[in-house]
C-alpha cells in the first residue's frame, strides 16, 4: 500500500469544490509509472453534471498521458466507496486494482475493482 496515494487523496479533499452537498471528496491514481495523479469532486449548479473526484483524477491522469494504473485511493470525512458510475469507469480504465478508501483517518478498507463491480460489462462484451 503507497502511504503517498492515500495522502495525495486525503490532500485532495481541501481542492473540493462543493458549495451545494458539501460532501468533500478527494481521490488519488497510482500511474504504471509510479506518479501519483489526485483529483477531487467539482459541483454543479446543475447537479447532475456533477463530476465525482474519482473520474476527476482518472480523467486527468489520462489527460496527461497515462494509460496503465496500478491502485487508486478516496478519500472522504466518513470513508464513503465508489459510487456506481465511478465504478464502471475505474473498470475501464483500471480493470482489477486495488481500491483503497479512506476516512480523515487514513485507510479504512482496500478492495478490488472487481469486488466493487462485480460481473462488469466492459470492452469485451462490445459486438
Ligand atoms: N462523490 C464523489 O466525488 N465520489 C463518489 O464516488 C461519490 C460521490 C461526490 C459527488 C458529489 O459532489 C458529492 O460527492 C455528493 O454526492
């Protein structure tokens, strides 16, 4: 377990930006590379546009260039998981990785994505 990621996504919480749920929620990718690449939740006015700090960081790490991760870690005051849409994307993009999820604390509990999304639907099923 990479004691960086997790505080890099602990970290990330202070960047959240949301002035609606105030649910502050930090995330943290380890590329193949080794970097760490942290994102955090950003809010709309219209909600549902709303990107999750997951896909946050995922979507920039990928911006950046990484293709390959190793781990990704959230981190929220109360150790909320994935939500569903992050879920199917940390698949896509990660396939099974560990999955650390923190709380103001530190670690809470790691899981695989596999254990979070059981039976995906991915590339493989595309006709
Ligand atoms: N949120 C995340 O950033 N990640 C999740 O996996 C769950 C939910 C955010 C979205 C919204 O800004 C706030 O938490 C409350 O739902």
């Amino acid at each position: 377990m990479n004691r960086t990621l997790i505080e890099t996504s602990n970290d990330m919480r202070k960047r959240s930006h949301a002035p609606y749920s105030n649910y502050k929620v930090g995330a943290a990718v380890e590329t193949e590379s080794g970097e760490i690449v942290g994102g955090c939740n950003v809010e709309s006015s219209s909600y549902g546009l709303t990107c999750c700090a997951e896909r946050t960081a995922l979507f920039r790490a990928i911006a950046e260039g990484h293709t390959s991760f190793k781990a990704l870690a959230v981190s929220t005051e109360n150790g909320g998981s994935p939500c569903g849409a992050c879920r199917q994307v940390i698949w896509d993009l990660c396939k099974d990785i560990p999955i650390h999820i923190c709380d103001k604390n530190g670690l809470v509990k790691t899981l695989s994505s596999s254990e979070l999304l059981p039976e995906a639907f991915d590339d493989s099923h595309l006709l």
